[in-house]
C-alpha cells in the first residue's frame, strides 16, 4: 500500500512581493506565504495600512505606493528587490474598480476603471514578468474577479478590466512559458472583503433594496451557500505559486463557489 506524503510547497526563503497586501486577500496571502517561510513585501496606497499589516507580519517589508502610477510601481519593486533579492513571486491583488450603476457611467469612469484595475496590476507585472524572465524562473498570480467572465450592470466597467487581465494571464502565460516563468490568476466571485462589502452598496442602490438585502440575495445565488474567506482564495495562490503547481501557466481559475457553473 502507498504511503501518503504531505505537500511539501517548497515556498521557503522565498522572496514573495504582494501588492495590496495590507488587507483582504492580499493580507491573508502575505500571512500564509509567512507561515511556509518566504520572505515576505508588501504594498499599499495607504502607509498606514503598511504599517497596521506589518504589525500582523514577522519581519515583513512594507512599501507605499499608488501603482496606478508606473514610475512609483518601477520604484516599488526596486526598493523589494533592493531589500530581499529578487522577486520570486509576484501576488497581484492591488486596486479594485468601483461599482458603478449603469446610467452612471462615462467615458471618465470606464478609464478610471482600468487604471484601478487593469493598469495597477500591469504596471508591475510588465517589469517584474522581463525580469523573472532574463533570470530563467518566477511566478505571477493575479487576483481578478469573476465580473470578467460574468457581466454585472454595476460591474461592467470593472469586469472589462478584468476580464483585459484574464486574456493578459493567458497571453504572458503562453509567452513567458519557455523561460521559466508561469503566469496564472485566480477569479474570485463574493469574498468577505471590504471591497466586495462595497459592492453591495451599488447593488442596493441599482434595485432599490437595503444593503443587507443585497447581501441575501447574492448569498442565495452561491450553491455553497456562503460567501469565500480572504484564506480560502490565499490557499489556491499558494499551491499555484508553489513548485507543485509547475506544469500549469496561462489560467484563470475561477472560484466561484459553483455560482456559474459553465465549462472553461
């Protein structure tokens, strides 16, 4: 009879860099990176919340930075690299687009709607993929968002974003396969976040309904019953950013507690 082993993830000594990492799943990835024993930095807009983080992190890096911006990404990922060595993993999970009814969008928020979303991860993500990539080895995971396969009147902005950075996975993924770097994403649907809390308040205010009720009935969509957990979704990043995962590049995996239940 075969014994069974434990998975060994192999993350140890691992330099990680996760931006939006101060809280939601980004944090709960920072402190399950921590727990296998990488090396572990963080970024957010807000230097408070660096901080407030880095209290819940052993010995952990913080950077503040608004990604939107390319030149302060650039900057952000020297100051890692100068600090940690260089980036093993790269954990995209900064920047969220605001929901939005439709009748309220523009041109403006359909732009602002990509820099939040789509630019603050490619901004990082094109330096750091050519670097991984002239040293041979690396890992990028990004956390999208199930509105980019899925239309949402109040997502639609934001689920264009995403659903950019889903053909962006492939794309890199596919690309950058041959020099050692994979490149993969996961797609979340309802997570108990602040920004998902958010959400809802544009989901109330589009079909007249409190919040709490918005909440209901989106819960009552998932044949799971419930919605994700920040460490649910930060268990999936680990095993694809992991050695274990190494002959799969270029997905999405959605996890979407069977909500949309299509074949990919």
């Amino acid at each position: 009879m075969l014994s069974v082993q434990p998975m060994e993830l192999e993350l140890d000594r691992k330099v990680v860099l996760i931006t939006g990492g101060s809280k939601g799943i980004g944090l709960a990835c920072a402190q399950a990176f921590a727990a296998e024993g990488a090396r572990i930095a963080i970024c957010s807009r807000s230097s408070d919340n660096v901080e407030r983080a880095r209290a819940k992190l052993k010995d952990a890096f913080g950077v503040a930075a608004d990604l939107i911006d390319a030149a302060a990404a650039i900057k952000t990922i020297d100051a890692v690299e100068d600090r940690l060595g260089p980036i093993d993993i790269l954990v995209n999970s900064a920047g969220a687009a605001k929901r939005t009814p439709p009748d309220d969008l523009t041109p403006a928020v359909w732009r602002e709607a990509f820099d939040a979303k789509f630019f603050s991860y490619i901004n990082v993500i094109d330096p750091v993929v050519k670097r991984m990539g002239g040293r041979g080895r690396g890992v990028i995971v990004s956390v999208i968002g199930a509105g980019g396969k899925v239309a949402s009147s109040t997502h639609l902005a934001g689920g264009s974003a995403n659903a950019a950075l889903m053909l962006a996975t492939a794309g890199l993924g596919a690309t950058y396969a041959s020099k050692g770097v994979r490149v993969v994403a996961v797609s979340p649907s309802l997570t108990e976040t602040d920004r998902v809390a958010e959400g809802f308040k544009a989901e109330a205010q589009l079909a007249n309904i409190s919040v709490d009720e918005a909440r209901r009935r989106s819960v009552a969509r998932l044949p799971l019953g419930r919605m994700a957990s920040p460490e649910e979704i930060a268990d999936a990043i680990l095993f694809l950013a992991s050695p274990r995962a190494s002959y799969i590049t270029g997905v999405t995996l959605s996890m979407d507690g069977g909500q949309n239940p299509v074949v990919l």
